[in-house]
C-alpha cells in the first residue's frame, strides 16, 4: 500500500523517517491497511460515501444556484493521536478559552488590558465584530465563548501551533460525530483493538452548557437551535444536533419576542425560550440592532438578551476574540490573565496595521499567507507561493486601503498524513486539527476534534468549501 | 487517580467596593504524590494576576482592583494526578515520642512545633493532648487516636464558629467544621510535641452514598511529621488517613497562611459570598510528561522563615 | 410541536399527495391518447391542463423552447412548470429537510432517493423509454412512503397534520379531475372511465354502482361516496377527524375556525346528493368546494402556525402567564 509513498520534507503524522518505520500508534493501523487491496478499499469507500449521502451528510456550496449538496470528502486513513499528546492540547486550549472569556468580559468591562498597554484600543475598537452594544452587559454565568473551535496545525517539527480561534459559529462536529460512526463501521475490530476515546457524548455535553445558562433556574430549561435555516452550508449539522440534543430547531420565524421575552411559536400557543444555541452570526439575529435588511433574525431579541430574559450561546461580540489581528495577541492575554506562559504557541503573525509588518508583508508575498482580519473558511485569502501577480497586486492595494483589515504569517508547512487519492495511491496530505472546547460549568474537549485534510496534491487549503476533506481522529487511551 | 477541581468564590456587595487586594492560594504543588496537569487561576473583574512563591513555598497569586465593583468572582481550575501516599496494609508505625525531640530542631518542623494565628499553646490542651494519647508510645498510633477523638467527641455543625474561631474555643466547644477540626488537631499534636500542619485543598468523595463532610467545598486537614517517612495526612473530619483521593493545595502553619482566598477592600461591609466546589474523577491515563516524573521529583521541602505580619483580612472563605 | 414543524409537515404531505395524483392522472391520459384520433393527441391532454390551472404556463413554456414541448413532459419535469412532478417531489422533500428531525430516517432515505433519481437524467431516460414504469415508480414510492408514514412516526400531532395535508390535497385533486369533465362537450364513456382510473376508482365504482357508467353515477361517487377513500367527502370526514385528534374537541364540537368551516363543509357533504349539484350546475359545485378547501387550509394555517390571537394575549401580562404555564405542560 504505501510503497509509492513520499514522506518528503514535511513533518508526517505516521512515518518517522525516511525508511519505511512509522510512529508506534500507528503500527496497528499500517498493518490494517497493508492486509487490504485495492477492491476492498475501494469497496469500504464507496460503502462511506453512499450512507454519507443517503444520510444527507452534506453541506451546501455557496454561489451555486441549484443549491447543491455535496458530500464532505471522507477518507478512510484515520488520523490518531496518543494520549500524552492529546492531554497537552487539552490544556493548551482550555487556558486559551478562559484567557479568551477573560480577555471578552474586559473589553466590554474596564479595559484593564487596554489601559494597561497590553492590547491596542484600536485593534479592539476596529475590530469588524466589536459590539459597543456590549460594553457593561452582564452575560450569563460570565461565559463569552459557550462553544469554540479551535485550529491547530503541526509545524516541521511537529509541534502544535494554533492557527485561529473560531469563537463564533464554529462547525463542523457533525462531521467529526458521523466520520467516527462510518470509521466504526468500516474497521470494526481495528477500531476496538486500538482503544480509542469516545466522542458521541457531544451532544450531551453541548446540552449541559446550554442548560448551565439558562436565566431561570430551577426549572426545566427550554432550550433550542437557531438556525438560518435549510439553505445554510451547515444545516444539516444543526438539525443533526439538534436532534441528538433533543431540542427544537428553530428559525427566526419561529420566535417571537414580547415584553422583553423570547417565545417560540407552536401549535399549542407560546412557549417561553430560555437559551438559544444560535447558529446565525450577530449581524444577523437581530434587524433592529444590526442589520436591518436580516431576514434570519429576530426583532427584539437584543433587548431580551440585554435584559437576562434569554441567553444565548455563544454570547453577542465574541467575533472580537475571532478576528485575526487579536489572535496575535493570544499569547499576551494568557501571560497577562493567567500569569503564565501559553502551553500552545501561535503561528507567528504580521500585522499590516503595524507599518514595519506591513512593509516587510509587501515585500514578501511569496513567502506569506495572507488573510483577511474577519473572514472565515478560507475566504479573502492569498496563499503567497502560488499566487499570480496579479492576485499579489490586489492583495496590496487592498492592504495599503485598510491595513486594520489583513495579517500575514509565514507559510508553515502542515503536517501531511497519508490519505488514499486517485487510483487507491496513498499519499501524504496536509491536515489540520479543529477541536471543539464548550465551556459550561466545566470546560470540556471532546477528544480529537475535525482533521480536516487538503486533498489537492500541495494544496494547504482544508476548507470544506475549497477542496477539503476529512478524517476521523483517534485519541487513544494510552 | 486524575482529579479535576472547578473552585468558584463569588462576592456580591450590597454597594459598589473599591481598591481591593487580594491573595489567593488555591494553585495545586507538584510533589512527589501529585503532579499536577494544569491549573488556571482567574478573577472577574478581569484583571492583571501575578505571583510569589511564599514562605511556606505555596504558590500565591495576587491581584488589585481599584475600580468600584459590585461582584467578584474567583475561579480555579486544575487537573491533578494523584498518587497512593500510604500503604494502608503497614501503616507507618516505628517513630516513638522519644525520638521526637530530635525534631524539634529541624529546620521543616520548628515552625509546626510553635504557636500560632489560631493554634495556642495552653496547660488545658496540653492535659487533654496526653488524656488521648494514654499509654501510646508511638507517634503515629497518637496521631490516628487524636484524629479518632475529634472524629468521635466533636460535633460537625456549620454556623456555630467562624472563620476566626481559633484552636482553643473549637476545643472547649467540642463544635465546628473542617476547619475546626484541623486547628483543633494540630493543637493536640503540636502541644505534646508532635510537628502538625495545616493543609488545604480538595477531596473526592469515592463512597458510595457520598457520605464524606467538606467535599462539596474547599477542605482542610492536618499533616503530622514522622521521620524517616515525611509528612503524612489525616483527615479528622472523616476520620481518614489521607490517600489518593486528597489533593493538596497549600500547607501551613494554619488557616491564616494557607487561606484560599484572603484580601481587603474600600466599602461598606455586608458582601454575600457563595463557593462552589466540584472534584471529578477523569479516567486515569499516563500522567502527562510520564509516570516517571511523579516518582522522580524531589521530596517535599518547607522553608521557614520570619512569621508573617497579619493583616488586616476581611475576604476569607470558611473551609 | 413547533407551528413551522406541523406546517412543513403539512406541505410535505400535500406535495407528494398532488405528485401521486399527477402522476395517475398523466398516466391515464397519456395512455388514452394512444386511443385517439391520429393528430388528436393535444386534445386528449386538453382537460388535464385545464384542471391543474397551467394551460397558459404550458403555452408560455412551449412558446420559449424550440423543439416541440409534450404535455406529459411538462407535466412531469418541465422547470417551467412550478407543479410539475418532479417539483413537487422536490418541494416535499425539502420541506422534509426542514424537519428531518421530526421524519423517520426511512421516510428521510426514500424521498431522498426518489428526489436524486428524478433530478437524475436517468429519470427522463425512463421516461423516454417507457412513461408507464416511471409513473408507477412515482406511485410506488409514494404508496410505500404511505406506509412509512404509518408505520415509522408516532402518530402524534405531527402525523396528524401529515393526515391534514394529505386529505385536504385529495380533496382537491379529486374535485379537479371531476372538474376535468365540464370541459368540453358532453363527455363520452371514455372520459368518464378516465376519470375513474385516475382515481383508481374503477372497480370500487363497479362495486358500489354495479350499473353503467354514466356522468352522474361517477359524480356521485367521487363526491359523496361514504367509504371510497378518494370521495371528496371521505376525505373531508377524515380533515374533520384528524382536525379534531390535534384540538382535542370532541366531534360536532368546534374550538376554532379550520374545524367549524370543516364540521360545516362535512354536514353538508353528508346531507347532499347529485341533485343539489345539478342545481346549481357541476362546474359551479366544484368551483364551490375548492373555495372552501382552500379556506379550510388558510384556517389551519392562521390557528396553528399564525397564531394572532395567541400573540395578542400573550402581550397582556397578566395573561401570558397563564398562557405560559399551559405550554409548559405540554413540554412532558
């Protein structure tokens, strides 16, 4: 199976050298493969792809009229991770999320970080997602960031960096729930074997969260999903958690808001709602506060939320802590809140709003990936080695118009995994790793997380909507 | 056994407070029978934390809040691997009284041996210390009797002391909680010449029914010291020698050196506090960095140094 | 149940209800038409176009294409035809996608297949080939989902207002293929056993007719036979039954306006015969009965999904929260 394989330059999840020895947890799993052929390969896959579709597994393509759907590419070659490296990921991002919540519940409050010359006023104040509406609110149980998705890449050397925070409407643990259902029904026994750390208790989880803030306790909690609605790349992972949750998926038509109270409509009447896990970004869940052309939205909700009457996961104004030039300062936050060094390290990052990066960005295309300060999913990025001039060109007008809106970072060279491409070749991909922390009473990870993995040959993309696919994630138990 | 500790302190004040400074100590060792995963402490308001090691190597932090507020909240959160620190099938037996002058000039023990904040040294203790101990020659037989005694004699009531309520009144009154307790024991000890401190930190309750006291907030029990084999922990508010179910977050002569949480403010009086304790057992796994490094660290060292001023303390959490 | 929930479920029905009858009705039509005159083909299609209310949507469509536009086509997959087959399978199922969570995954699987393959070109391939094995594959999977529906969901609330749906579009289909007989001349056997078979009533009428066919045997029993389960008044009983199983009220009983227009229609379904449609003449019967199925359907909507009158309470406090506490029962 692997005897094309090209390991390369680049750190591989499963080969530690240049000779054919792989890392020892993945030894089970080379074997496994090494006793398949091409038929039963190809077999397994089709077997996965079809109840992927049959399931509506799917995610929408944005800019495709007929609203297609396709399936998120799938492949059999499971990603695992052992127990020692997993716990060190598990800290790192829980002292990341509270220094996160920290860092949210300052700037709306005293600014202590600001004042203290920690982090520029004007990178939290121009930040797209900053939400002034926010500043002196309360949030219930203090909690910013209920639910946080958080990609980390592996450098040369292996070592975990993060890449960004997604403290909004992170996606994408459907994906991770159904790829460890296909992976347990394709390698049944393999997957036995190896003892591999449950996931399916998610949904659990995530309901324990929402309850946690619910503004009336002692009683039962009415809980549901907002969604956009069916036409969202991501409905199908809201219904799918909603139904595991057990709580009703709701759109803005379905809410109502009177006297300061959200209710949801049914055909029994109205029923109060309590916590709202809201799949819709701020500027859409509410046409009286933000954007008044939302046809997602909920008039009135804002003023409920402000008031206590709902809560709603994640809280209003978290994109702040989403927004590219505030990952820089990530590091800064934890040393200053918690009084330690970050366990997980960035990726290091230019600022063009800072003229000396911004100098050193113009002149280095090629060696940079640059982003938009405010987008997500791979949009409003120029990935420096292969860009064409005239990618390069627009990249630098739009960086000279708004240096506040872009940030550069060296192109680090993913970690690859093997992953069967065309014709059952194996062949080494890059991945990256997007765990899902939800913060509740307890901060809880669950273990792994969505490797999401570039299936054009170089291409470091993993987005959904830009040729990626994904893994399963094995954490072991030992 | 892998514990995870969520400690959450809350203040309410009635009118906004003002430049308040606080200490808190609720960071979990490494020592050679935990090693701790992480610990993250955190303040709302959100504020700048920083840290000192102090006199009795506990790691403190501290913070300022000099912007009127209405609400604070302290939160830790740590994940400690436990390790076995007795075996209960040969108990420490071996270390008699007579050897115990020895101790007294160890640089580890003298301050354990002394008076303190809230631990006298009076003839009444003294007489009941030898009441209890009786004809037992052996240091550690003693020290389980005493446990033993308060266990059985005292009475667990919240609400009848305070967080001031020092050794000599718990032991008149036959009457408090954990913290009680553990001034009460290391008064015994202390007065016939057997080094006790006090110790703070959580515990998991294992049993069945959940029946143990003090799981559902912060603990405190008492370390004894028998040479030869360190400092070993027993628990008389559950009549327990303390095993791997105890995780340890700061040792000292007494409350007033190992107190959770303890700071003062500008403001009129009357806050409501409210603590909440959750002590979780996770699956046990490899220890991160390697069983090895629990067995490897260097034995437990107390420095000892000039007693501390007292200060003027007005935020204090009963244990 | 969420008032969106019970009206996708409702529309869910109504969509796969209109594709069966679509489909029998194309069916039937088009196998006559191999009986017409040579060149006369268009006029046997004429009728049906006439009661799906897309005789001028047809044109336009012919108009704009250039090769020659057959009727079975756009009745079946013409993107221009908004109630074409294909469409409404399409509607149904993503209806389903709104409440997936609320449909079993059987129910999910097989309209999800079916919607694949029809938006497939292996669909039109068949058709080409052989319509009759597509209409029945339409057919089919619509019985078979029947008995999804029955077997695979409680039959709670939302299978109620499966049950609404389906009976309301049947009532209506029924009405309109009736309808198909006022036009044009007087209608010989042959329409009127087309008539029957697009019903699937043809041995059912034998049965309950044993005499000949004649206009007036066939209006009665399609309107007011008590046990053909495609009679408009069959299917009203059932809207009445089932609009009572969501309310609670007990029969003859009425709690808002959806169940008095129902209870209403029903009464004087059950106390008509062909003579009150004589009198008035079929076409303006018909006419009639759509009106009121149509506002029957607009009451369902405004008592359960709508709900003016609640949101006007609930904006008195003192009387929202009695309202609350009633909702909240219903939580258990």
């Amino acid at each position: 199976m692997f005897q094309f394989y090209q390991k390369e330059s680049f750190f591989d999840e499963m080969f530690v050298g240049e000779d054919e020895s792989v890392f020892p947890h993945y030894q089970g799993l080379r074997e496994r493969l090494g006793r398949l052929d091409d038929a039963e390969i190809s077999e397994k896959q089709r077997r996965v792809d079809t109840s992927f579709l049959e399931q509506g597994v799917t995610f929408t393509v944005y800019g495709d009229d007929r609203g297609t759907e396709r399936i998120f590419p799938f492949d059999l070659i499971p990603r695992i991770i052992p127990d020692t490296e997993w716990r060190t990921i598990e800290q790192g991002l829980t002292q990341r999320i509270i220094a996160l919540n920290l860092f949210l519940h300052d700037i709306y409050h005293d600014e202590r970080i600001i004042k203290e010359g920690i982090v520029p006023e004007e990178v939290v104040k121009s930040a797209a997602h900053y939400r002034p509406e926010m500043r002196g609110v309360d949030v219930p149980k203090d909690i910013y960031i209920h639910i946080c998705g958080t990609d980390l890449i592996r450098d040369a050397e292996g070592r975990y960096l993060v890449l960004e925070d997604n403290g909004r409407c992170p996606s994408g643990v459907s994906y991770l729930l159904e790829n460890r259902e296909a992976m347990k029904r394709a390698f049944p026994r393999l997957y036995r074997d190896y003892g591999v750390r449950p996931v399916d208790h998610y949904p659990e989880l995530l309901l324990k969260t929402l309850r946690h803030l619910s503004p009336r306790p002692g009683q039962a909690p009415v809980c549901v999903l907002l969604t956009p609605g069916v036409y969202n790349s991501a409905y199908f992972e809201h219904t799918f958690l909603a139904r595991k949750m057990g709580i009703e998926i709701v759109e803005g038509r379905d809410l109502i808001v009177l006297d300061g109270f959200v209710y949801m409509r049914t055909t029994r009447g109205l029923v109060q709602v309590d916590v709202i896990y809201r799949r819709l970004d701020d500027d859409f869940l509410d046409p009286v506060v933000f954007r008044d052309d939302s046809m997602l939205g909920v008039p009135g909700i804002m003023d409920a939320y402000l008031k206590g009457n709902v809560a709603l996961a994640n809280a209003v104004g978290t994109g702040v802590a989403d927004d590219k030039v505030t990952y820089a300062y990530v590091p800064e936050m934890i040393r200053f809140y918690l009084d330690q060094d970050p366990i997980l390290e960035n990726v290091p990052t230019y600022l063009a709003w800072r003229d000396e990066d911004r100098q050193y960005m113009l002149e280095n295309f090629p060696k940079l990936v640059v982003k938009a300060a405010n987008e997500s999913g791979g949009y409003g990025m120029l990935m420096g080695p292969t860009s064409t001039a005239a990618e390069r060109e627009d990249f630098a007008a739009k960086i000279r118009q708004t240096p506040r809106n872009f940030i550069a970072q060296p192109v680090v060279s993913l970690s690859r995994h093997p992953t069967i491409c065309g014709d059952n070749r194996i062949e080494g991909r890059h991945v990256d790793l997007r765990p899902f922390i939800l913060y509740g009473e307890d901060i809880e990870i669950i273990p792994g997380g969505l490797t999401r993995v570039a299936l054009r040959k170089g291409s470091l993309v993993v987005n959904s909507s830009q040729g990626g696919g994904s893994k399963d994630t094995w954490v072991l138990y030992h | 056994m892998r514990l995870r500790v969520h400690h959450r302190t809350e203040y309410r004040y009635p009118e906004p407070v003002s430049d308040s400074v606080n200490e808190l100590r609720l960071y979990p060792p490494d020592t050679r029978w935990q090693k701790r995963q992480y610990a993250f402490v955190s303040v709302l308001p959100a504020s700048r934390l920083r840290h000192y090691e102090d006199l009795n190597q506990n790691r403190t932090h501290w913070f300022e809040i000099a912007r009127p507020h209405q609400r604070l909240v302290i939160e830790s959160r740590a994940e400690v691997v436990t390790r076995q620190k007795v075996n209960f099938s040969a108990f420490p037996y071996g270390f008699h009284h007579d050897d115990l002058p020895r101790c007294r000039f160890r640089e580890e023990c003298y301050p354990f041996l002394q008076e303190s904040a809230y631990v006298e040294r009076t003839p009444e203790i003294w007489r009941r210390a030898l009441d209890i101990r009786g004809g037992s020659t052996d240091v550690f037989q003693t020290s389980y009797a005493i446990m033993e005694h308060i266990y059985r004699e005292f009475r667990y009531q919240s609400g009848a002391t305070t967080v001031a309520t020092r050794a000599g009144e718990v032991i008149e009154k036959r009457t408090g909680v954990c913290q009680d307790f553990a001034h009460a024991m290391v008064a015994f000890c202390r007065a016939i010449g057997i080094p006790a401190r006090y110790v703070s930190g959580y515990f998991f309750d294992a049993t069945r029914d959940h029946h143990l006291r003090g799981s559902e907030a912060s603990h405190a029990w008492v370390e004894v010291y028998l040479e030869s084999f360190g400092w070993i922990g027993l628990d008389p508010t559950n009549n327990k020698v303390v095993d791997e179910t105890y995780l340890v977050v700061a040792t000292g002569r007494d409350y007033r050196e190992v107190a959770p949480v303890a700071g003062t403010y500008y403001g009129a009086g009357g806050s409501l506090m409210e603590v909440s304790v959750s002590v979780r057992r996770l699956p046990d796994g490899p220890v991160n960095g390697g069983e090895k490094d629990v067995r490897d660290l260097p034995g437990e060292t107390v420095a000892v140094g000039k007693e501390q001023e007292p200060s003027v303390v007005s935020i204090q959490s009963v244990q | 149940m969420l008032s969106r929930v019970a009206d996708s479920l409702y529309w869910l029905s109504r969509y796969l209800e209109r594709a069966e009858n679509l489909a029998r009705m194309v069916d039937v039509c088009r196998y006559d038409a191999l009986d017409a005159v040579l060149g006369d083909s268009g006029e046997t299609w004429r009728p049906i176009l006439y009661a799906m209310c897309s005789e001028e949507a047809y044109q336009v469509a012919r108009r704009s294409r250039s090769e020659e536009l057959d009727v079975g086509r756009f009745i079946t997959f013409a993107d221009e035809n908004p109630d074409c087959i294909r469409h409404c399978i399409a509607h149904a199922r993503e209806n389903a996608r709104m409440v997936r969570d609320q449909i079993s995954e059987e129910m999910w699987l097989e309209l999800n297949s079916i919607h694949l393959f029809l938006q497939s070109g292996e669909a039109e391939d068949l058709w080409r080939r052989q319509p009759e094995a597509l209409y029945r594959e339409v057919i089919k999977f619509r019985l078979l989902f029947e008995g999804l529906i029955d077997a695979t969901i409680p039959h709670d609330e939302g299978w109620n207002f499966i049950k609404v749906g389906k009976y309301l579009e049947r009532a209506d289909k029924t009405s309109r293929i009736l309808d198909t007989l006022t036009y044009g001349d007087e209608p010989e056997r042959g329409r009127l056993a087309s008539a029957m078979r697009s019903c699937s009533g043809f041995s059912a009428f034998r049965g309950e007719y044993r005499g000949e066919i004649s206009l007036r045997n066939v209006v009665g029993f399609l309107l007011f036979s008590p046990s053909f389960p495609r009679s408009v008044r069959f299917c009203v009983r059932e809207v009445d039954r089932v609009l009572h199983a969501i309310s609670g009220m007990p029969s003859g009983a009425f709690s808002n306006e959806a169940e008095r227009l129902t209870g209403s229609m029903l009464a004087q379904m059950n106390f008509s015969s062909v003579e009150n449609v004589w009198s008035v003449g079929l076409h303006r019967y018909i006419d009639g009965l759509q009106a009121q199925l149509n506002q029957i359907g607009q009451k369902v909507f405004e008592t359960y999904v709508l709900l003016p009158s609640e949101i006007r309470n609930v904006a008195r406090p003192e009387v929202w929260q009695i309202a609350w506490q009633q909702s909240q029962q219903q939580q258990q």
